[in-house]
C-alpha cells in the first residue's frame, strides 16, 4: 500500500477522493454498498439554512454521454443535518465538507453562522452557481466582484476553511477564483455543472433545463485546475467528469489536492472505492511513496496546443 | 440491512411475448440477496450509447435467474429488446422498498397494462390467497399472461377483445362485493389508474399500496431525481428509488 493520503487545512485524509456534492445523498444511502469512510472526505448535499422541497418532475434527462438534472437543491436544512445525518460521520470518524447555499447573500451568511465548529468538520464549501434572486437571477459566482464580496461576508461569519466551488459558465474563471482567494478563501473547488437545455422537437417546446455533467467536463475542468492552481497559492479540488482512476490521477497531475467524483457514482457505486484503489496501485507500481510528487506534476510540462 | 450488489450477468433469453413487450431472463455471475414482491434493479448496458442505468421491476428471480418483462418504450429498452443470448448486462439491486402486506387482509392486485410486470412477483408468492385483475388495451397484450392464467386473474380490456370491455378499476368495482373479509390492495399501473383507484376505495378507506414509476439516475437514494410529490407538508418529494417505489396510495399527490 502506498501511502496515498493528502493534507488540506491542516488536517490529514485518508486519501484524495471525495463524492461531489449531491452525488451520494446523506451519505446513509451509500453503506450498503461501502462504507462512508471509504472516502478521503464526505461532501454533504448542499444545504440551506430553512429546508428546500426542491423542483418538481421532470428532474432528470439523459443526454449523449451525459446527464442533465434540476433537483433544485432539495435538502433538509442544516439543523436536521446536524441532528440525524451527522451521527453516522461521527461514528464513522469521516472528515466532512459542509456544502452549502443560498439565494441572497443574507441566506449564505445565516447558513454559514448556523453551522457550529465540529473536529470533523474540514471545510464549508459554498456553491456559488446558485441564482442571487435580488439581482435577477444572475449567478453569484458569475462575476468576480460578486464572488468577492458574497466571500469576504461568509469569511466574516465562519471561523472554519472555506472552498469556494466554481461555476464554468464564467468569463475568467482564474480570475473568480483570485476573487475568492482575495476575499479570504482558502481553497477553491471547480468546476460545478455545465448550465444547458434541450428542445423537445416533436413538441416544438423546451423540454428541459439543468446542469450538464458527465465525461465531457474532464478536459474543461483540467484546464480550470491547472490555471487555478498555477496562479493562487491555496488547494484546489477538482471536480467534473471523472470517471476512472486514470481520470482522477490526471486532475491530481494537473494541480488537484483531491478530487471529487459524481455523476460516475450513478453509473456506477463502486466507482469511487475503484478509483481509490487505481490511484494506489498507480503509486505502487511506479514506486511512489508521496502523493505530493503527483500533484501538479503535469503542470510544469504545460505547453499550449 | 440488506445487501446491494452490482452483479454480471448474462441474457439466457429474451422474447418477445406480445406486440411491444418482451421477457428477458439475465443468469446472474452469483446470487443476488432475494428480491421482495415491487422491488426493482438498474441495469447497465455495456458498449451501447446509453449512459445511465435503466431501473425495472423484478418479474421473478430464482437460482440466480432474473426475469424482467418490460415494454419497448425509450433509447434503453430499445435497446435492450434488441440484444441476443450471452450477451453481457450489469445488474445493481434489488432495490427500494417493496409491498408490505398486513397481516389478516385478503390481498387483491392490481395491474395495469405492463404494471403486470410489478405485480407478477407478488402474485406469484400469494397465489390461492387473494385475486388478481389486470387491464390490458386489447388481446394483444394478453398474451403476456401465458405464465400467469393459473390462478384465474380478472382479465378487462378496453376494446372489449377478451375478458371484460372497460377498465380493470371498474371491473375491480363489479367484484368489490364479493370480496370476503378485509383487503389489502397493491397496484401497478399509470396514475390515471391510481386516480380511479382513490375514488372507488376511498369511501371505505381500504388499505392500499402502489408501486410508481419515474426516471431514474442511481436508483440508490444519492441523487435525489427520481422523486414523487407526497402529501407530506414538510417534505413533500420523496425518492421513488428509496421511499419507494411502494407508496401508500393515500399519502401521494395524484
């Protein structure tokens, strides 16, 4: 066994491999397959200071080698997470990443108040890709200003590690992500769901709207990183696409500290253990003793084509 | 808790036993803990450009043999109709929460169309001990029932074909009557059948379990979009994977 652990905010995890948030529910939902502390960390689905119904149908669509979804942030609030989900991560002794949300900057603030300092808590980590309903639906983490002050206030109201996670759908994403750095950050998390539609032709109608996820986010999300991680002195995870260990090692090469896997885990639960696994085994047969000397091992051979 | 694997399995057969519909049996690599009555599986197509799991019921399963009937209806089961013995299929379950019976009640099924494909398992393990009405469009589709005749179901079609002409909630109604004894209902059908259903057994409040049907993305309770509207105020949309696919026909929002 290599020894395949990362450190991030102090704190050692087992290993790189985190679930993207919302991909592996509470968590619960996942043991009897694996047990949660398989994971270098668990990411919760966001959470909201008040409980969300979320949308109703349709939620789901499947596109070419992708999957599109409006759940629309369904959850039950941060008080229930604390009171019945949490326990198993204790029990478990999992570190834990709070992702959380809001749709005005005042609901980011009291859901970051309301979540109290916990040894295993590792980080919040804010979706910054939700719609700020007072200025007309335009996306928190769209513009580096907006990025820069929502951060600078959920700075001022925790006292944990803060991930920024990135929206793609952004002019410069480096430069939101210096935004956040700027405003306090501590890491950064990218890249979230690509936004999309698709047309019911027979109808004549738009049948859906959602986030795109799947294999084609790889490369974009590789790009993210190793700008990111290249410009700014704090971790980036990366999130988007991966699917196999191959995958995962290549964010890692890239700049990663960890990863996060999600829409891979729906087609397959034991993606995440597999990965795990991969990543080992590709430390082992190569005789690498520290994870460090994978990350950002790519990024010094970087050249554009 | 009950184990949940992802286990290889091979098509032994898979027929078409009626206009659109075929029956496939998959010869799992080892056994899969036992399926109850309305559970489901996810399937996985390998090499096809499908990119998700399709979930299904469980039509049998036995000897690590299982059966899943289905109706040729998307990209996956089109698919899936066309795909020949040995070839290779994954299989994620079983899955969700099934029918619970009550204990003295007479169970009485329901099926609707290839709802027969929920219901079968069920019937199978209560046969001699409650009654079956299943509804079909015309003739046609009756011919799935080949397997199932013993036991002597209630047959109505809407075109009058074979069996009774009308929907099966109203022959279910002719039948009410003779019913001997309280009665559990489980059903399997489209939600226009649930509605009928509601209107004919509320007056009597008798108890009664459905099984829905929604798209699926993991089938495990992770990612929260296959979901059903309830009446619950609080949390209103429950996982048909997780919750269900069993609901209490009296706590969903038809």
């Amino acid at each position: 066994m290599a020894d395949i652990s990362v450190r991030l905010f102090g704190r050692t995890l087992r290993n790189p491999v985190m679930n993207a948030s919302g991909t592996l529910g509470y968590g619960i939902e996942i043991e009897p397959l694996w047990p949660v502390d398989t994971l270098g960390a668990y990411v919760s689905k966001g959470l909201s200071a008040q409980p969300h119904h979320g949308n109703p149908q349709p939620r789901l669509r499947e596109e070419r080698s992708a999957l599109m979804n409006s759940i629309g942030l369904q959850n039950i609030g941060v008080a229930r997470f604390f009171a019945e989900v949490f326990p198993l991560f204790r029990k478990r002794q999992t570190p834990v990443i709070i992702n959380f949300f809001g749709f005005t900057e005042e609901e980011y603030v009291r859901c970051a108040e309301a979540i109290g300092d916990d040894g295993l808590i590792c980080a919040l980590e804010m979706n910054l890709s939700c719609p700020n309903i007072k200025e007309g639906g335009i996306c928190f983490g769209k513009r580096p200003e907006d990025v820069h002050r929502i951060v600078r206030r959920v700075k001022g109201a925790t006292g944990l590690p803060l991930l920024a996670k990135l929206t793609p759908e952004t002019e410069d994403i480096t430069a939101v992500a210096r935004a956040a750095y700027e405003a306090g950050a501590d890491g950064i998390t990218v890249l979230n769901t690509f936004p999309a539609l698709a047309v019911d032709v027979e109808g004549m109608r738009t049948a859906a709207r959602g986030g795109l996820s799947g294999p084609f986010l790889k490369p974009l999300a590789l790009r993210a990183i190793a700008d990111i991680s290249g410009a700014l002195p704090i971790p980036v995870i990366g999130t988007g696409g991966i699917m196999d260990a191959g995958d995962a090692l290549s964010f890692l090469m890239a700049g990663a500290t960890a990863v996060q896997v999600g829409t891979a885990t729906f087609i397959d639960p034991f993606t995440i253990p597999r990965i795990i696994r991969g990543i080992d085994e590709y430390m082992e047969v190569r005789r690498i003793s520290r994870i460090d000397e994978i990350i950002g091992a790519a990024r010094a051979q970087d050249r554009a084509i | 808790m009950d184990r949940i694997d992802d286990i290889e399995g091979r098509i032994l057969q898979n027929r078409c036993v009626a206009p659109g519909h075929h029956l496939a049996a998959v010869k799992l690599a080892r056994p899969m803990t036992k399926p109850r009555p309305g559970q489901f599986v996810m399937v996985r197509f390998h090499g096809a450009d499908i990119f998700l799991r399709r979930p299904f019921s469980v039509y049998d399963y036995g000897r690590s043999v299982l059966w899943i009937l289905y109706k040729v209806a998307g990209k996956g089961t089109s698919h899936f109709a066309r795909m020949a013995r040995g070839e290779a299929v994954n299989v994620l379950g079983p899955l969700g929460k099934g029918f619970a019976p009550l204990a003295g009640h007479s169970p009485v099924l329901v099926a609707g169309g290839i709802g027969i494909a929920g219901i079968h398992l069920l019937w199978k393990l209560t046969r001699g001990k409650g009654a079956l009405f299943w509804g079909c469009t015309s003739a046609d589709d009756v011919g799935l029932l080949g397997r199932i005749a013993d036991g002597g179901p209630y047959i109505s079609t809407i075109d009058g074909s074979f069996g009774c002409r009308g929907n099966v909630v109203d022959l279910l109604a002719d039948h009410l009557g003779e019913m001997k004894g309280p009665i559990q209902v489980f059903a399997c059908g489209p939600e226009a059948m649930y509605r009928s259903l509601a209107g004919l057994l509320e007056a009597e409040r008798i108890p009664c379990q459905v099984l829905l049907e929604e798209r699926m993305a993991c089938g495990l309770g992770i990612c929260f979009g296959c979901v059903a509207k309830t009446l619950d105020k609080k949390e209103p949309y429950k996982r048909v994977c997780k919750e269900g696919p069993v609901f209490d026909l009296w706590q969903i929002s038809l």
